[in-house]
C-alpha cells in the first residue's frame, strides 16, 4: 500500500508559474512538493520566444492584459515587478536584450531560465515529483488530502498551477478548469488567445498568392483591440504578431479592420500626385508596398499599368479605402494546436488578488495562465506567471 505523506504545500504544475511558486515558499521554510505529469520539465518555457524566451517586458502593466476584471492583476504585478526578475537572472549571470517594444530575451537560451529555476527549487528543498499523475483532490479537516500516482499527501495548501490549453501535444491539459468546477469555483469560458486566425475557403482562395508576404499594419477587431505590428499572410490566412495579438479580443462575426498603409492617407497622396502624372500607378506607389501585394491590390481594382492621371478620383479613393481599411472576417481560429495561450479560466472574482487563494475555500490557490488573465504577446504572460506565483508563494 502506497504512503500518506505529510507536507505544508503541493504545487501542481511544474511549469514557469509552479517552479518559481515551490522555490517561494520553500525559502520561506515551508515544505513543498512539486508535482508534474510530464517527463521533461517546463517545456513551454523551452521553446518560447523561439527557444529564447521573451521572459518579460519592461512596461508590463495591467493595461496589457485581457480579463474580466482588468484591475485584478494589479496588485501582484506591483508587487513583483520586471526589475525583480531581471535581479534573479543577474545573480544567475543570464546575459539578455531588449528586442523590440520593451520585450527581454535571453541571449543564449531558454534553457537557463528553467535551469535557474530549477536551481531555485533545489536550494530551497524543493521536493519533486515528475512524471506525476494527480489522481484526486479532496478537502477534509485534516487539509487537502492530494492522491497521486505516486501515493497520497496531506498538506495545509494546494497551489494549481497546470497553465492553459495551448499545445496539448506538449502536456497542456484543462486540469485546473476541471478542478476549479468540481468546487463550483467560477470559470471564464476558455479560447484560444495569440493564435492565427483562418478563413472561409471561398473567402481565403483570392489572397492564397499573397502566402509569404509579410508588412507592418495598424489593425483593429470590432471587439476591441488595436495594435501596430506586423502581418503576414499564410495559406489558410493571416498571422505574424499583428493577428496574433488582437486575435486575443476577437469574437466570432466580428469583422477585423487591417490599415495596410498605416502612415500613408492613401486617397489625399494620390489625389495630390495625380496632375499631370505620366508615370504608371504601379510605379507612383512602387515605395508604398510589398512589390507582389501591390500588384494584387491594383489588379484587384482593375488599376494595373493604368497612367495615374488618367485615373478617376473616384476609383483611386476606392483603392485608398481598401487599403486603409481592409475589412476581412475571419471564421475561426487555428485552435488550441497552434495558440500560445489560453484566454479566460478561472474567474478572478473568486480568487483573492493579493494572494491568489480562493476566497471561500481556504488553502486553495490558483495561479499562472490557468487564471483569467491573458497577457499581449511580448513577455506579459510569463510576468504574470511570476508575479502570481511570487503572491501565492509568499501566502501560503
Ligand atoms: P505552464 O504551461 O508553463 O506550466 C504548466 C505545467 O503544468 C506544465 O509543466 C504541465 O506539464 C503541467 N501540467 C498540466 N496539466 C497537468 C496535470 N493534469 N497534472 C500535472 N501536471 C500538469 N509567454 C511569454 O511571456 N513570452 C514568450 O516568449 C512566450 N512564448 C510562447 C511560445 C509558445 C509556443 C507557447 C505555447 C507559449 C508561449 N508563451 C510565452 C506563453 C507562456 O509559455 C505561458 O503563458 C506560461 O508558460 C504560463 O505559465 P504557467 O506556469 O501558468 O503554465
């Protein structure tokens, strides 16, 4: 018959938001075990931010996160700020730049990052438990009785810190969703957030020869959301930063409206250009656009080798409006598969903010991506990931 151990804290999920809660708690004298059912550890954190991990952003903010609550992150993202990480990775010696809009990456690779850590947890005595299969949870007045595959503990608190549903091939599981249900603990419905987003066959078939190109636009979805970053368009339909980000507001039916010349007024530039201009549009704009893109767009508009000058006003505001305010509708997304995160999860109401402990269930803690708050894409959600476990790690 397998063991009841004792312990203080079970932290289940030994991913970024799990490590650094166990190694937390641990330093402060409590005795932690970290469980994961996964045979490699944090795999998420390896091959984020291209195996370089984009572990923060310098302006992390609660502004940058999506949640039911906007306010609710705030509290720990105050208390544990972009300037304390970069303090651990320096006594780590992890040299790192800025790569764009205040994003940190590792210049080596990600790998550090976990075997910090990693190294955290053991200085801290920190016990693991890989490969690790959480059988049952229940409360009783002795605590949280946690059965595993590996024998049952009974400890004071239990930290859920299992992530979202992105990449289940990976190990990604609803674990915390099915958790949080079992003790009706409200859950904000999950979707998949900074994911590509695709398109009606018929809709999609037109733009299949644009595959490849890639430009900097200001793009908006009619739920919210607006970002400038690039584009890039695929087979099945868009992607790259811009799509990924505001594919975190978009709702189904919702239109996205793409500015594909976002400093250029195009109906005034070639209104003003068009007296007595001999020369083609195609050359007029040759600076404007992607060579292939522009082609498209002109032939689309039946505007291809035309002379300028020969061409109505009418006709030239028509090409700037499409190309100011290209207006597509996606029909779906590419899905847990290929998303980066997870939006909604567990409701935030339900959680106290400074701890991250369910409020009406004592020694229940929720913490990382499994709670609804989604970060942009650019090193937001791994701050939150640490400055949630920083909370619960020093309340329990
Ligand atoms: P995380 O997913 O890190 O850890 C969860 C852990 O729980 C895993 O180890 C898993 O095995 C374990 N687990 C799950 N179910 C379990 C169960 N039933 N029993 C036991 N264990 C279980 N963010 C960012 O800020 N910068 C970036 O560069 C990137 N890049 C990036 C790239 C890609 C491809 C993806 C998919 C995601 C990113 N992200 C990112 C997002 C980031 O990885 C994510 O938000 C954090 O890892 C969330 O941290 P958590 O600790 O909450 O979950």
């Amino acid at each position: 018959m397998k063991s009841l151990k004792k312990a203080d804290v079970v932290v289940i999920g030994a991913g970024a938001a799990g490590m650094m809660c166990a190694a937390v708690a641990a330093a402060k004298g409590k005795h932690v075990i970290l469980i994961d059912h996964a045979s490699k550890l944090a795999e998420k954190i390896r091959i984020s931010g291209g195996g370089r991990c984009n572990f923060t952003n310098l302006y992390a903010s609660p502004a940058n996160y999506i949640s039911e609550n906007p306010r609710f992150c705030r509290s720990a993202l105050a208390r544990y700020t972009p300037q304390d990480f970069l303090k651990l990775l320096s006594q780590y010696q992890i040299r790192w730049h800025e790569k764009h809009k205040g994003q940190l990456f590792c210049d080596d690779s990600s790998q550090q990052i976990i075997d910090m850590l990693a190294d955290e947890c053991d200085k801290a005595g920190v016990k693991w438990s890989m490969e690790t299969s959480v059988l049952n949870i229940d409360q009783s007045e002795a605590g949280w009785l946690v059965e595993t595959s590996a024998g049952s503990i009974l400890v004071n608190s239990i930290v859920i810190a299992t992530g979202g549903m992105a990449i289940p091939k990976i190990g990604a599981t609803d674990f915390g969703l099915k958790l949080a249900r079992q003790y009706k603990v409200k859950v904000v419905e999950p979707r998949p957030a900074l994911v590509p987003l695709t398109f009606a066959q018929d809709v999609w078939q037109p733009f299949v020869e644009l595959a490849g190109i890639s430009l900097e636009v200001n793009i908006r979805s009619s739920s919210g959301g607006e970002f400038r970053e690039d584009l890039l368009f695929t087979h099945r339909g868009l992607s790259g930063p811009a799509v990924l980000q505001i594919s975190s507001y978009w709702q189904h039916g919702d239109a996205l409206l793409i500015n594909l010349l976002p400093e250029v007024d195009l109906s005034s530039w070639l209104i003003e250009r068009k007296l007595g201009c001999k020369q083609q549009i195609n050359t007029v704009m040759s600076e404007l656009l992607p060579r292939r893109l522009l082609d498209f767009w002109l032939s689309k508009h039946g505007l291809m080798n035309k002379v300028l000058a020969d061409i109505s006003d009418k006709s030239l505001r028509q090409l700037g409006q499409s190309l100011n305010q290209w207006a597509v509708i996606p029909n779906g997304s590419e899905g847990f598969k290929k998303a980066e995160v997870m939006r909604g999860g567990v409701d935030t109401k339900e959680l106290d903010s400074k701890t991250m402990m369910v409020k009406k269930l004592e020694g229940l803690y929720f913490i990382g991506e499994a709670v609804d708050v989604t970060g942009w894409l650019g090193g937001y959600n791994f701050q939150w990931a640490w400055a949630s476990a920083q909370a619960a790690g020093q309340a329990v």
